[in-house]
C-alpha cells in the first residue's frame, strides 16, 4: 500500500472504533534539507494528504548536479564521446552516415 493510502485510511477510520489502525507519531522528512521531525499530531499528520506528490523538482531546483549521481555522470559522458566521437569520424569522411549509402 503506498504512503499516501496509508494516511487516507488512518484519517478515514480516525474516528470509528473499530479501526484497523490508529496514528500515534509520524517522522516527517525533508530530504533537500536532510533533516526529519517526529510528530505526535495527527492534524499535521493528515496535513501530509495535501502535499505534493512529486517532490524531485524542488530539490533539483536547489542542486541540480548533485542529483544526477555518479552513474548519470557516466552515461552523460559515454554519450558525449560517442556523439563527439561520430561527428570527428564523419566530419571526416565527408558526410553523414544517411549520405554515405
């Protein structure tokens, strides 16, 4: 079940008694600030519902180069050299690859 059924649920069956679940705390993160707060209320629990769901254009706002990864840098620089590579090799010959046909 993703998160953000959980936090419907809990909010949804808050009041019956008969509740399958019951809130008690929750450990809010923030990823771009690296930091997280434990929270025993469930107002600000269920606050949660009316975030955004995608958060990764906020943090490449804030360092955008950073969240590439060390495997994005190798495949940005494996595709440079191969589109540097094909333009040096068919510079010289003349042409494209569709022109030499």
């Amino acid at each position: 079940m993703p998160a953000i059924e959980l936090v419907r649920k809990v909010k949804e069956e808050s009041a019956a008694d008969t509740a399958e679940l019951r809130f008690i705390a929750f450990l809010d993160g923030d990823e771009s600030r690296g930091r997280a707060e434990f929270h025993e209320d469930a107002a600000a629990f269920f606050q949660t519902l009316d975030r955004p769901a995608l958060t990764m254009p906020q943090r490449f706002e804030k360092q955008p180069a950073k969240q590439i990864g060390p495997l994005g840098w190798t495949l940005l620089v494996l595709v440079a050299s191969f589109t540097v590579g094909n333009l040096v090799y068919y510079g010289r010959r003349g042409g494209s690859p569709s022109s030499q046909r």
